[in-house]
C-alpha cells in the first residue's frame, strides 16, 4: 500500500522532531516541505519538492512518486495546515499523520495560560468577517494571521465594532532566535507592526463599549440601561423567561416583532453568536431608541426592520423562533403569516398584558393545533432609597409559548 507520511515540524527545529520521524524522514526517497521546513535537513540525499502558495504541484508529486515521501508540515498537520488539502485530494488509506507541537499550543505554554477552552481563528488567506464573528463571539481566542489579515487590522476593527475589552499577546517568530511575545490590548496592537509568522492570542476581560457598569452579554440585562418610551420594555424578568421558553440555539433564524426597545434582540444577540435576529418595529419613536440600544451593546447579528407586520415578513428568511412584543392591533394577521413560514417544531412566545390579547393569541394557537403553554409572571420589586423595603408590583405579564405541530 502507497503511504504517504506528513510530519508535523517541531517549534525548535529538528530537535521537536520524535526518533521516528526522524527516521521516516531518513527513509523517505522524497521529501516535501516550505523551503523553510527543507532548510532543516539539508544533507537530504533524495529528492526535494518546495511548496508555495500554489499546492497543485505537491498533489500532482504525491501521485506520480512510487517510493517513500515525506511531506513536512507545520506543527500539527490537521490544525489549520496542508493535512485538510490532502485529504480533499488524495486517498485517505495513502496517507499517515505524525503530528508535533502547533504554533498555538506553543503559545499558550509561553504566556501559561490552559486552552482546552479557547477557539481556533484563521483568518490566513480568508476573510476578516467571518473571522471577527468568532472573535466577539468568544471569551479566548487565538488567531493565525497572514500579511493581509494582520494584528494591527484585526485589532482596529474590533475598535470599530466597540469591542476592545481584549488583553492581546502577540506571539513572534516562535521557536526562533527572533522569538518575541508583546503582552498588550487592542490599542496597543495599533502600534505594533507584527512579524509574518506570528499568533495572535485574545482574552476577554470585560465587554467595552457597552452600557455603564460594565453590561455585557447577560441574561436580564437591567431595564434602566436600554433608552427606551416610557413603560414600552419588556421587563427584565419577563424577558428572561420569554427568550427561556424560546429554547434559542447558537444558528437560528428570530423574528422579534414589535421589538420596541429592541431589548429581547439584544438578548437574543448573545445568545446566538451564529445566528439572525430581524427585529420588526414601525413605531419612528420606538426605531429612534432601538437604533440607539444596538449601537450601545454593540448587537452583531440584529438586523433592523423599520416596517410594518404582517406585510414586510414576506422578505425575511424562514424563522427557527419567533417573538411577539407587539401587533399594532394586527394580531390575527401576524401570526397567521408566522403560522405559513414556521416549520414543524418551530416556537413562537408571545408576551400578552391584556386578556383580550391572551384571549385572541390562545384561540389562534389552539385553532392551528400548537401545542400552548400559559405562563403569569408577577413582578414585584423593592424600591431603592426608600426607609422601608416596600414592594411595588407590576401588572402580570401573560407569556405564551407554541409549538407548532
């Protein structure tokens, strides 16, 4: 059977490599690698195949070539390297796998920080977008970078974007006599022209950028930090529960119609780092304060709808959830359009104060045969500053949960 090894290339040089890839490498009549990777055994007697942007011809060689090859990678083979190419383009029985130590594994021992826990970004030869997703969307991340995609680039458009809460180590020329680790944040990051082979690791301290105090991503995020019309938010607890009963996953579709403050989008937001909220709202007083709310907590996946329901749906791409805060009178026509795009399965909550409201929306749910449960939600705080803790209560708050048949 043809077998192809790829081995992974320590950080230090030959001495990362174990005596058996060492060996593999003796053996091999080819040998394939970076010129810098073929750099380390320059007393290799076969043959030699640098690789370049371009990994046609390291295909093409693999195919032709009957004897032994090696073809040199970079740490770890299957972690971001030439090992996912290979598997795309060659038999899988052809090919055996010898990893070593990854750059990003490297790093993390340097600065002594665990990463069993952090998220791998490669923003190498691809985008910035998807990349800057991931990196908001977790609390440590470390990124491979390429000379497009820099240090510097990333950091300012997380600024940009209101996210600078990161302390950053930028990781240079690992493993080499040119080894440099900067331990910075964002703004520093803007000063410092990195170094080609670098990682570039990111910790979340705090959410910047956000409302007073430090709120970020949360579940109940207190009223008074939303500008809101007086009396139109969906009260803390009543949202907590409502996007509880919205059972939401990291990539779904949610429809928030009548969004008012925009509070339980935001909510949403965090909740689902991967996926589409559109938040409905024809109130021009409501949309001045929902524009405000999304800017403030700095809302990535919350797309703006400045229509009005049932008609502007048809636009929208099919919900996973939908939340209803509001109906402008036109209960009946939403969720008779939310009822036509939901799929089996799907859950609409739908928050009701007035008991014609729970009234019309149970009817409707029960009609369309959706599985319904009613839940009353009776506030009461405390006031603050106030000699005696009196408690002021709130009108209850009917929260109906559907799930569509």
């Amino acid at each position: 059977m043809k077998r192809i090894h790829v081995i992974g290339a320590g950080i230090e040089g030959q001495e990362g490599f174990s005596g058996r890839a060492l060996e593999l490498v003796r053996q091999a009549e080819v040998l394939v690698g970076s010129a810098r990777l073929l750099k380390l055994f320059p007393d290799f007697k076969g043959k030699t195949l640098a690789v370049g942007a371009n990994l046609s011809p390291v295909v093409e060689c693999l195919q032709r070539e009957q004897g032994a090859v090696v073809v040199l990678a970079s740490g770890d083979p299957l972690f971001f390297g030439i090992g996912r190419y290979l598997l795309r383009n060659l038999p899988d029985a052809d090919l055996e796998f010898v990893p070593n130590v990854s750059s990003v594994q490297y790093a993390f021992a340097k600065i002594r920080v665990p990463w069993d826990d952090a998220i791998f970004v490669s923003a190498h030869g691809r985008g910035l977008v998807g990349a800057l997703d991931q990196i908001v969307a977790h609390d440590k991340v470390a990124i491979l970078t390429d000379e497009t995609n820099t240090p510097q680039k990333i950091a300012r458009q997380l600024i940009e974007r209101g996210r600078d809460g990161y302390a950053a180590w930028l990781c240079e020329n690992l493993g080499t006599a040119d080894e440099a680790i900067t331990h910075t944040d964002l703004k520093g990051l803007l000063e410092l022209k990195a170094a080609p082979l670098n990682v570039l690791i990111l910790i979340k301290e705090y959410e910047a950028g956000g409302a007073a105090g430090g709120i970020g991503p949360c579940l109940g995020i207190p009223d008074d930090e939303f500008a809101t019309v007086k009396k139109l938010i969906t009260k803390e607890e009543v949202r907590a529960v409502s996007l509880a009963k919205l059972r939401l996953r990291h990539d779904m579709t949610l429809w928030d119609i009548g969004a008012g403050s925009g509070s339980v989008s935001i909510e949403a937001d965090h909740l689902m780092p991967n996926g589409q909220v559109f938040a409905v709202e024809r109130n021009p007083q409501c949309l001045a304060y929902l524009k405000e709310n999304l800017r403030k907590f700095n809302s990535r996946n919350v797309t703006l709808v400045e229509q009005e329901a049932p008609a502007c749906l048809d636009d929208l791409p099919d919900p996973d959830r939908v939340f209803v805060g509001g109906s402008g009178g036109r209960l009946y026509q939403i969720l008779s359009a939310v009822d036509a795009r939901l799929a089996t399965g799907g859950r609409v909550v739908l928050n009701a104060v007035t008991l014609d409201t729970l009234t019309a929306a149970t009817e409707f749910f029960e009609n369309a045969s959706y599985e319904l449960e009613v839940t009353s939600v009776n506030i009461a705080r405390t006031r603050p500053l106030t000699d005696y803790k009196m408690f002021e209560a709130f009108n209850p708050v009917f929260v109906l949960a559907a799930v569509k048949r």
